[in-house]
C-alpha cells in the first residue's frame, strides 16, 4: 500500500473522532487564519451573516490539508443580501475519486431590528466511496442569530446540522462525516483597523473548545491575521489583499503531528 493511501485512510477513519474536524464545510480562508470563528465570520456556518452584507458577493475558497490533494476542500458560495429577506447558496466538495463528500445548501436570513439577525439553512450532503454499496446521505438544518449590541461589537451564535434526517442505509456511519455543532463567538473592532475575535464551541463528537484571532489593517487594501485553535493546539496565520472589486485571502494552520495545512480564497463583490 502506498504511504500516501495509508495516510488518507488513517484520516478519514481516525482523525474525525479524534479531533472533531468538519472535512467537508469549511469556512472562509479570513475565517481560517484567524483560527476558525464561523459564528461570527463565515455565513457558511451562520446563515444570519449575510443580512449584514452590503452587497451582492460570489466567492470560492479552497483547503488542502498537510499537502495531500487528496485531502483537499473546495466551496462555491453566492450571497444575495435584501432589505426584506437576504438569500445564498453553497456548494461544498471534499475527497477524491474513491472517497467524496458532497454538500448543497440553501440559505435565507432576515434582520429582524438594527439589533438582531436570523438565519437558516437547509442542506443535503452525500457520501461516495467504494466502501459502501449504498451513497449514505443526510438531510440537516443550520441556525444562525447574530446581535450587535453597540458599534464595532457583533456576537455570532450558530447551530450546524441539528435537526438531521439520515436517508438511505442506515448501517454505513454517515456520522463520521456530518455531525451537530453548536458555536458562539464575539467580533470586536478594539481600535481601528485591528479586530480580535473569539469562540467557543462544543458538539457531537467533540468537548468544548475554543478558538482566538487576530486581524490588523495594516494598508487600506492589505490586513494580516493570525489565530489559535484549541484540542488540539492549532496555531494560523493569513493575509488579504483587495483590489477593485476582488478580495484575495491566504492561510495556514499548523498541526504538531500531522503539519501544515493551507488555504486560499477568493471573493467578489458587486
């Protein structure tokens, strides 16, 4: 067998319940360099988000973990914020040919007061691989609330993937790749240009942990991140550029066993 192959079924049969990673939704790469709090940066986490943009934004974010393209995530997003309801739709793959995760979701959110927003979403994910005869799939819903409780304050809380339906046969684990979260975070403009961030979060498979970043304007177009994650220690670093109407967003996380993985993102707006 080769050390590539061994490694890749070592991480799909072991590293979810070890850790409790979400291979297949992944966050934005700003989300990732800061050490991964979705509750209050990353709609495809908290669909209530995208009331709060300004405008309409068409992104793709790809994550390779530990230089193993077989490893790799990529997700499509398209974000369409209104005054009356605010919609988007996401698209999520991770694997290879002999072993896929697929999810479509659909998202709306609506803010209910200058105050408060709220979102949910509805997504369907699909396994395929050789070790089933049967593509295991679920049926799950996201929600989201977000409050801003003074200028340059937001608090993000976000429940992923409960309730859920299993559909098809049952006996495969689809478990291992789909599993409920619950996350709260905070996003705070100390001074301007320099934001800090925080979470924490807790599970299905997983205790609670916790997550802090770091982001600092440094040009009016350039900005640097960086970040911790808990259980195990995953300490991040990224950067965005912008330039007209793009965003370009680079990260990287190191693990202690596993090494390096890295991320990039690219976002318009219109």
């Amino acid at each position: 067998m080769k050390p590539n192959l061994l490694l890749i079924l070592i991480f799909f049969h072991l590293y979810p319940s070890l850790y409790a990673t979400n291979n297949l939704r992944i966050g934005d790469i700003r989300t990732i360099g800061m050490g991964g709090n979705e509750a209050t940066a990353s709609a495809a986490f908290n669909p209530s988000l995208i009331a709060l943009y300004g405008q309409k934004t068409l992104c793709i974010n790809y994550f390779n973990r530990y230089g193993l393209k077989e490893l790799g995530s990529v997700g499509g997003s398209f974000y369409l914020p209104g005054e009356t309801l605010s919609l988007g739709g996401d698209i999520f793959s991770f694997g290879y040919d002999a072993y896929r995760e697929s999810m479509f979701r659909f998202l709306t959110a609506k803010r209910l007061t200058t105050h408060w927003a709220l979102g949910v979403s509805i997504q369907y994910a699909l396994l395929e691989t050789e070790l089933y005869e049967e593509r295991p799939a679920q049926l799950s819903v996201d929600v989201g609330l977000t409050h801003i409780p003074v200028d340059n304050l937001l608090i993000g809380l976000s429940i992923t993937n409960f309730p859920s339906v299993n559909l098809g046969d049952k006996s495969t684990g689809k478990k291992e790749f789909m599993y409920y979260s619950i996350q709260a975070g905070f996003q705070w403009e100390v001074i301007n240009r320099m934001f800090i961030s925080g979470a924490l979060s807790t599970g299905e498979e997983s205790a609670i942990g916790g997550s802090l970043g770091l982001e600092y304007v440094a040009f009016r177009d350039f900005c640097i991140r960086a970040g911790v994650k808990g259980s195990p220690l995953l300490p991040s670093f990224g950067f965005g550029y912008a330039f007209s109407s793009f965003h370009i967003d680079v990260a990287a996380v190191y693990h202690p066993v596993l090494g390096t993985s890295t991320g990039i993102g690219l976002s318009f707006s219109f």
